[in-house]
C-alpha cells in the first residue's frame, strides 16, 4: 500500500473516490488537516493514478451523481427469546474457538497449581520439568529429571507446551491473557483459526525450551506467546498490508517499553521466552501463506 496524494475538497475526494470504485481500485481514505488522503494497495496503478487526482485536484473532472440511498424499510419487531447460558457460551466462543481455548485451558492450569505454589501432581505434570513447590517460594526437583529431551524422547510431550498455561499470581494471569486475547482474536478472525493454532504451539514450545537453557526450569506464562503474536501482526502489517492489520503505536510503544523493563533486571522475567517468542513471530509472520 502507497500513498497516493490529497485532494483538498471534501466533494472532489467523493468524487474521485467514485472513479476508483468504478474501476475496481480498493483504497483507503484517512481525514487529514490538509484534506482527504488516499492510499492504493494496488501499487502498480499508483502511476496512471496520480495524474488523475491532479486532474480532479484541478476541477477536470465531469461530476457524477451520487448514489441514491433507499429509504429504510419498518423493521418488523421480533419477538426476543431466552437462549439460555450454553447459547450464551457458544456465541462467545465460536468466533474465536482456539483464543478461548486457550483462555480456559490457562485459567483451569493455573487453578489446578495454585498459581504455581501447591506441591501436587498437576504442579510436577505441566512443567517443563517434574518440579515441587516448597515453602518460601523455593523449587526442587531432581537431578535425573532435569533433562526435558529425555522426558520428551519418553513420550510427555506435553511437556514443552504446558508451562505457557501456567501462572504466578492473579495479575500475570489477567495480563497475559488480555495480550493473548487482543491478538488472538484478531488473528484468528483474518488468518483462521488453524494458522493461529501453528504459532501458538510452535512459540509456546521454542519459548519455553529457550528460557529453560536461558535460565532453568522455574519459570511459566503465557507471554512468549504472547510476543509472537505481536511480532506476528508487526510483520503483516509491514510486508502484507491486504490483511489489514493495524497495531497503534500506542501499543508499539507499550511492547518495547516493557521489553526494556523486563531486560533491566529489576523483574523476575522469562526473557527467554520473550525473545524466542518475539524471533518465531516474526518469521512466522514473513511466510506470506501463514
């Protein structure tokens, strides 16, 4: 998508925006203190077109009539009925079945472990590694168990996944469960649902396996997927612009802000998981298929 130029008048921009809609041209239109901005995403017109604007900028143009809006049938009332509780559900989930998904599986996780404080099964099952909860905060496992390839290679292949479902602390939940919703909604929406389900599980299993080389087996969350999904969209919106992405930079802002608080050491931060989520979003996100 390239810009291509401004029409001062709010009429003529109406009416070179016929032009392009009679030609099958798709355009965006932004409001600007100058005047009204077009952008192409067909960028090999861009040079045919700009003549044209300059001649509607000029007033060289013969005016077409604008179309005419029928007026609005009587809506007849329908009569409103109680869909019950599993109606309400599927209409939340169904837009979005893998984000939601997700969401449960993450509040469910995190319930089952006492957000990663009580020592029992569920505890030393979703972690990369079988480890125990103790008192004041300390983690123990065993050295024999300290090897998540052996684990794998002996089928918990879960294993590499599910650290991404767990969470220490209400607010760690609430956060990175907002990014993911946010995203992933969006994501699944433009992209489908199977190419969302490929960069979750491909960032949650590199992301953990980095911060467990990083900085060991004591660490869970979401955020690395999280971040792949950022790095995702960024790159779409970059290199595909036909998928409409857009990310504010109130947001860009946000990220990289936060990305230099987690680097500075004053958190206990999985940086790990954050940089190899962060690298496979965005070579994911530069497949142009994906």
């Amino acid at each position: 998508m390239r810009r291509l130029g401004v029409l001062t008048n709010r009429i003529t921009a109406i009416q070179f925006a016929l032009l392009l809609q009679s030609r099958g041209l798709d355009a965006r239109r932004n409001d600007t203190a100058e005047g009204v901005e077009f952008w192409l995403y067909d960028e090999d017109r861009i040079p045919e077109l700009k003549g044209e604007l300059e001649r509607y900028e000029r007033g060289e143009y013969t005016p077409v009539a604008l179309p005419q809006i029928p007026a609005p049938q009587p809506v007849k009332p329908v009569p409103r009925r109680s869909h019950g509780f599993f109606a309400f559900l599927w209409n939340l989930i169904a837009p979005a079945p893998w984000t939601m998904t997700i969401c449960v599986a993450c509040v469910v996780a995190t319930s089952l472990t006492g957000f990663m404080e009580l020592p029992n099964r569920f505890t030393r099952e979703l972690a990369l590694i079988p480890i125990t909860p103790q008192k004041g905060g300390r983690v123990t496992f065993l050295l024999a168990d300290d090897d998540p390839v052996r684990l794998i290679r002996e089928g918990q292949v879960w294993r590499p996944f599910t650290p991404a479902l767990l969470h220490g602390g209400i607010l760690h939940l609430l956060l990175d469960l907002q990014v993911f919703y946010v995203f992933g909604t969006a994501v699944e929406h433009v992209r489908g649902t199977l190419r969302l389900i490929g960069l979750t599980l491909l960032s949650a299993a590199a992301g953990n396996l980095i911060q467990y080389w990083w900085g060991g087996p004591v660490f869970c969350g979401l955020s690395g997927v999280g971040y792949a999904l950022y790095g995702y969209v960024w790159m779409k919106t970059l290199f595909q612009p036909e998928t409409r992405f857009v990310i504010p930079r109130s947001m860009h802002i946000m990220f990289w802000a936060w990305t230099l608080v987690c680097f500075s050491g004053l958190l206990p931060i999985a940086n790990g998981a954050h940089s190899g989520g962060l690298v496979i979003g965005i070579l994911y996100g530069l497949i142009t298929f994906l």
